[in-house]
C-alpha cells in the first residue's frame, strides 16, 4: 500500500446549514479522501486519510472555496496514524446543537439560482421562490431551532419527491437546503385588485401592466410589503403614503441600470451586488433635488429574490419603500396588508409564505471603500457582531427613535434588525416580540440588563419590567456612554478611550439634554470634557420639527434678536419650557435655518445632511471658534459663532460658503477639544459615533484633522453610528459592570 497520511481537523465557526459538508464532500471525492465529518456545538470536526500531498491540499481548498454563508473562525489540523478507513462518512452531531451556528441572514438569490430561473429547460423555470443551499430566506422564515423545513414558514410546503431527492443526495446543491421548493411544491403568487379582490391571470403580468399604467402595487416580499410603483409616479407615492421629505429607495433591475442613474465605485458595486443586498446610498449623476431625493444622492439597490428579478423584468427602475402607515411597522400579514393599504395601493401581489419575522432593506453607504451602515437589518442581521470581551447572558435596550437591543453570546452581540420609533405602540409591540424572539432563537437567559438613561425611553420602561419579572441587575447607561462604547467595540477596542459623540438628543448625567459631547473614559466609566454652551430650545420637542425655533433662539442668546414682543423672544426671556440642550444636532438644525433653509424638518438629522450638500465645496476659512472652559468641560461659545454666522450674511456671503465655514468651524472643534481631552487624559486614541456623523462633510475631515495632530481616529463600520448602534454600547457596559462584580 503506498503511503498514506490521516489528519483530525477542528473547524469552529458557522458552518452548518449553510452548505459545508457538500463542500467537504465535493472536495475529499476531488482529493480522493476517506474519513468522516460530524457537526460539534462549535462547528465541525472531520478526520481525513488518503495521499499525504493530497491531504496537505484540503484546508488551503476548504478555505477558497468554503461556501458564501460560512464563517471559519479557526481550523486547527493535528495528524493521526491512518487507519485504512474506506469512503466518506458523515457521522450524526454530537452533543447538543449550538443554535448560533443555525441562524443565517435572508441571502439575496445566487447565480446559480438566477440562471435556473431563466433556463426554460430547466425545472423551476420563471419559479419566484426558488433557493438553494446558498441563498434563500432564512431569518424571516425561521420560528425556531434546530434549522429545520418543520420550523419555518416552507413547514407549510412538504416537498416534493423530486425536492426530497435533490434534499437528501449530498452531491446536488440543493443537500439540505431547508426552504428548496420547486414550482409543484412550493409557495403561489395571487394578484388582487385594490378593493381586495382576486384577479384572474399570471400575476406578475398582472402586476407589470397595472405598474406600467402608473398604478402602486404592493409587493409582499421577504421581510415585509413594498409600495411600488414608477419612478415618474412618485409624487403620488408620497401624496398617498403621506411620506414628505424622507428619500425613496429605488430597486434597479441591474448593475447596468443602476449606472444610468448614479456614479458606482467599485466598492459600491461590490456592496450592491453583494448577497446581503443592502440599498446603497450613491451619488446621483444629477445631482439636483428631485422627488425621490432633497440631496444629490439616491439610495439604490438591485433585486434579491426570484420573484423582484421576475417583477422588474420590463422595467429599469421601480420605486420600492417600505410598506407601512407613517411611523408604524412595515406590513408583514396579507390580511393586514390589504386593509391598512386601501386607499395607498391600487393593487397586491400576494404569496401564500408567512413572513415569520418582519425585516426591513438595510441602507449603507460606501466610506473609503468600506461599508458605513445606516440601517442594519435585512442581510445582516442576525450575524452576530463579533466584540473583545464576553457578554453572555447580557441585553442592552436601545435607545427609542431608532430602537434596537443587543443580546449577548458568549463573544458575540446579536443586533436586532431595524426595529423604528417605539412612540408608536405596534413598534413597541414588535421590539417586544423580537426581544423574545431572539432570546428563544439563540437560547440565552438573561442574566443583567442595560438600558438608557431617560427613565422616559419607552425601551427603558420595557427593561425596567423585565428586571423585575426576571429579578436582573438593570444598569442604566448615559446615552453619549454608550455612543462611544458602540463605536469602541464596532472597532474591537478595550481600554481608555476619548470619544467624540455628537447627535440629536440624549439625557445627560446633570439631568439636561446633551448632544454635543468630548468624553474620556472606559467601559465602565466616563468624565465629560467638552461640549459647546446650550441652545434653549423654546416648546422642547416642538424645535425638533421646527428649525426657525432654534434659529430664533441662537439669535436671541447672541443678542441679536430685536422685536421684543416676539412671541418667542417672550417665551425665550421668561424660560419658559425651554430646555437647555448642548446638542450638536440643534445647532445643525438652527444654522441650517440662520441660513435660510426654510423647508420643515421630517426626520431627525435632516439639517445636518441638508447642510452637507448646501456647503461650498473647496472652502478652507472657519468661523472662528472660541472656546471657554468651564467646571472642567471645554465648551464652544455658540453666541459668538452665532454672531459670526450672522455679520457673514450681512456682508452678502453665501450661504454656501457660510455652510462650510460652519462645519469648518466644527471640524475644529473637534480637533481642538480632542486635544484639550488628551492633555488632560493622555489619551490619543478617538472613536466618533452619533448621527451627526452622517454627514458626509464632517466625517472625513474630522478623521484627516485628528489623524494629523497624532491622534488615532476610529469610526463606525459594523454597526450604524446613529441611535441604532446604542444598544451595543450598553451591552459593553453592562459587560464591563458584571466583571467588575
Ligand atoms: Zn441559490
Ligand atoms: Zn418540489
């Protein structure tokens, strides 16, 4: 017998039900290897005999060719004396199933799919739910674990036997994929007219034509409903949905498409074409406002299961939003989808599969070649966001605007999808479920809890009931904290550090609302270094939606507010209801206003973008920023930039040129209070989180700025660096605390 070498080999990492042992099969017959395989709770064992230069070639291969969901962690090869072992086996698990490595996110359809779909030889031929071991739904279908067809929505869908027989024979690439269905044994479409009644007819044809004719159709799709419609038709899109201001995303029908519409970088191509399938927010080659985007970028993304490719055949672009009454959470129910669109949709393309879990389109945007995510939902979640320090057990609560939770794992933070504004009760409704959802999805006790600090976050009240139902320690943690713990973590870094958080609103540790923060300071604890001088925002919340408030209210503070009978002025001089809020996101709000920008706000963060593409490209002047420190905190005098501002309008400066100087002004600030923090600290290292960070303006060359004056800058990639990345923040807290004891 000539020469034969044996290696044992310890894969750890998510690698079952996404496709590996065909892979491995496909691999040790190509090698012409014997020996075995078998799931463990951390992945995958095998044992592996045959020529030894042939086996020295199986985990290199494994590692090219390892299977698009799998995420190898460690493959550790010890050799073992061979033992003539004939075949290939794959032997029953052992232990209990990790339910972690059996939860993938939904994955857009694969070329292999694509092509079938379009084979009119081949079996599944214009099929809308075709899948295979490599794509498909997953998140949105699974109601709980182990991964089986019994446990998602296809339960509903025996296969066939020709599906059972492509499901059971290792060599075919549909070997245990769980939703394959074919067009005998899967999921129907159905078309109702817009009174709820169905009608006769292929109804994707039917679809089309009403599209073609201007009409909005619903699309029940995998995480929840869209509205669709033409893109000449999205005025009436708006009118109907009473969606004012807030950009549309478009759904392309190819790369192709997408260029004729926007400038596409090669990594943008990468993150459109990507299996997550996120929308991606590109430069319009227009850059003029037009009714699906107020700024030169338009959000854009290419279909991602059979049935979108099936739909947009015809068409180059549709308008595809989220379909949901304002605020409320995207339709995921037929029922619910037909009565809560009258009067929207003109029309419904149904299918008979229940969306399990409601997901939303994730948006991201392409920062120096890497993904810099908005909304982290559909595609991403729940892929665990990988941190330095263990959090099982652990839950962090979320902010309330764009809410979410993050439930530790071992090492691993699993981030909720796209949640919404919890004010509105069915979004309250939906975190709840999810909340649970999760914890019985991956099979977590909660042992500690972290929420925010307002005692008025609806997330907080959630998380102050489960403390007491579940008798958990519940640490509250400031909302700037837990910025900068998110951003630290999104960059796997431990220890001290300066975080520079700015953003709309969040409770402060002396009971105000800040928003424009310099912090030094660990997991455990912070001290607040800098800031700028509060805005009075006259009615609270009422600024929110109405910048000219806070414009008044930075005249009145720089003494430049003249009639004194104003309303405001009155309310401003007596203080009444006028919280005091040091938050960078006001001031956006206010100078976008001082400006003249006279459109309403509809969205939290909308000056600060409006401001972004206003500002003059090519200007290197500031408004001069004077700074004033003051029990420690180094705070920018905003009556003086107020001044500034104003006596630049006078003199007949351009708003946009006075937009750059503003945010000139603020990059800095930036610079200056990163270096008043680590003279005090010695700190060097600074992580910038907060929705003002959004604009694309600032980011850049508040990075540039400090890396330039030695400090280490680090911002988001991971997670979103608005409210949603919060509840990773607290869960290193919260972390941070148990270990602490
Ligand atoms: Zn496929
Ligand atoms: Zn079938």
């Amino acid at each position: 017998m000539a020469e034969r070498s044996r290696i044992h080999l310890e894969v750890e990492g998510l690698v079952q039900g996404v496709g590996f042992r065909p892979t491995v099969h496909r691999l040790t017959t190509q090698l012409a290897l014997s020996g075995f395989i078998r799931n463990t709770p951390q992945g995958a064992e095998l044992e592996l005999e045959g020529q030894p230069d042939q086996v020295a070639q199986f985990v290199p291969l494994l590692q090219q060719q390892a299977p698009v969901l799998a995420r190898i962690r460690r493959v550790s090869t010890v050799s073992i004396p061979p033992t003539g072992e004939t075949g290939f086996h794959i032997l029953p698990s052992v232990g209990q199933h990790a339910p972690d490595t059996q939860v993938s996110p939904d994955v857009g359809i694969c070329p292999d799919c694509l092509r079938e779909m379009r084979d009119p030889k081949d079996r599944r031929y214009r099929h809308p739910f075709l899948n295979c071991t490599n794509c498909g739904p997953r998140f949105t279908i699974i109601q709980s674990v182990p991964y089986d067809r019994e446990r998602t929505a296809m339960g509903a869908f025996p296969m066939c036997e020709d599906c059972q027989g492509e499901y059971t024979d290792i060599t075919d690439r549909r070997y245990h994929a769980q939703p394959t269905c074919c067009l005998n044994c899967g999921p129907t479409l159905t078309y109702l007219d817009g009174t709820g009644t169905a009608v006769e007819g292929d109804p994707i044809r039917l679809a089309q034509a009403h599209l073609r004719e201007g009409d909005i159709v619903a699309v029940k799709g995998l995480g929840g409903f869209h509205l669709a419609c033409l893109p000449e038709y999205a005025s009436l899109l708006r009118t109907r949905k009473e969606r004012e201001g807030k950009p549309l995303a478009l759904m392309c029908a190819d790369l192709d498409a997408a260029r004729t519409l926007c400038y596409i970088s090669r990594s943008e191509e990468e993150a459109l074409t990507s299996w997550r399938r996120p929308i991606v927010l590109l430069k319009k080659h227009d850059p003029a406002p037009d009714v699906l985007s107020h700024t030169p970028e338009l959000g854009l993304m290419l279909p991602y299961t059979p049935l979108h490719y099936l739909l947009m055949e015809g068409f180059s672009a549709l308008v595809m939003t989220s379909a949901n009454p304002s605020d409320c959470p995207v339709f995921i129910g037929n029922r619910e989808a037909v009565e809560g669109l009258q009067g929207i949709a003109d029309g419904f393309l149904l299918h008979n599969r229940d969306i399990v879990t409601r997901c939303d389109d994730s948006l991201v945007r392409i920062f120096r070649g890497e993904e810099y995510p908005l909304r982290r939902s559909r595609g991403y979640v729940p892929q665990p966001v990988e941190v330095p320090v263990p959090v099982q057990g652990l839950l962090g609560c979320g902010a309330e605007q764009k809410a979410g939770f993050a439930l530790g794992k071992g090492k691993d933070a699993l981030l909720s999808q796209h949640i919404g504004d919890l004010k509105n009760m069915e979004t309250l409704e939906h975190y709840e479920t999810q909340l649970h959802h999760f914890r019985t999805l991956f099979g977590v006790e909660v042992e500690g809890l972290a929420c925010d600090l307002h005692p008025d976050y609806l997330s907080t009240q959630v998380a102050q009931q489960l403390a007491r139902e579940w008798s958990v320690p519940l640490l509250p943690v400031q909302h700037h904290h837990a910025h900068m713990l998110s951003c630290m973590a999104d960059n796997r870094l431990e220890g001290p550090c300066i975080g520079l958080v700015w953003d709309g609103t969040g409770l402060g540790t002396d009971g105000t609302i800040w928003g424009a923060e310099c912090l030094a300071g660990d997991a455990l604890s912070f001290t607040r270094l800098g800031s700028i001088f509060p805005i009075s925002l006259p009615g609270g919340d009422a600024c929110a939606r109405d910048a000219g408030r806070i414009a008044h209210s930075l005249r009145y503070a720089a003494g430049l507010e003249t009639n004194p009978q104003d309303m405001l002025t009155l309310q401003l001089r007596a203080g009444l209801n006028c919280p005091p809020a040091s938050s960078m996101g006001r001031l956006f709000d206010g100078v976008y206003a001082l400006l003249g920008g006279s459109s309403p706000v509809h969205y939290e963060g909308e000056s600060a973008i409006r401001l972004e593409h206003m500002a003059q490209a090519g200007v290197t002047q500031a408004l001069p920023v004077e700074m004033e420190t003051v029990d420690g905190v180094c705070r920018l005098q905003t009556p003086a930039l107020t001044v500034a501002l104003l006596e630049g309008l006078q003199q007949g400066q351009s708003p946009h040129l006075l937009a750059a100087q503003f945010m000139n002004a603020m990059v800095e600030l930036a610079v200056r209070q990163c270096q008043f923090a680590r003279a005090q600290t010695g700190l060097d290292r600074v992580v910038l989180s907060g929705g003002v960070f959004q604009n694309m303006y600032l980011l850049p060359r508040i990075l540039d700025a400090l890396a330039a004056q030695g400090f280490e800058a680090y911002h988001h990639s991971r997670v979103s660096t608005n409210d949603e990345g919060i509840a990773l923040g607290q869960l290193m807290a919260a972390a941070a605390r148990r270990k602490e004891g």
